[in-house]
C-alpha cells in the first residue's frame, strides 16, 4: 500500500523530533500540543492545519519551507 503524504509527514516530524532528543511530551510541551495528538500525527492519522505544521517546524528550529523539503527528501515507503 502507498504511504499517504500524512504518513510520511508524520514519519519526518517523528524523525526529527527523535534527533531532537525530544519525547512526545516534551516536544508537545514546546510545541503547545497534546502528546495524544503527536502521536497520531506521527503515525498518519491526524491531518494538521498549515498553522499547526508552522508551529511544529518552529518547534525543531525550523521554517515551514525547511521542513516541507526534509519531508521531500525522504524515501519513500
């Protein structure tokens, strides 16, 4: 089955976020989140705003552009 865009932004976000050093709770902590949200970001099934990608992209010290590109460069599944 092909990985949804959801699914692969939310891979990104988690990869990012697990290079960060950072646990669901305190990246949602930093990012004004619930770690229940988080989670399924990460695994595909919640479809964020463009207002909740900013503040997720600010939160691991990125712009919006910047993650939107690493979200771009990941292989495929």
């Amino acid at each position: 089955m092909k990985e949804t865009l959801s699914q692969r932004f939310g891979r990104c976000v988690r990869q990012l976020r697990l290079e960060a050093g950072l646990s669901q709770v305190e990246f949602g902590e930093r990012c004004g989140f619930y770690q229940r949200y988080l989670s399924r970001l990460e695994r595909g099934q919640a479809n964020p705003t463009l207002n909740a990608m900013e503040v997720i992209a600010n939160a691991l010290g990125l712009t919006i552009y910047e993650l939107w590109e690493k979200v771009k460069a990941l292989p495929r599944q």
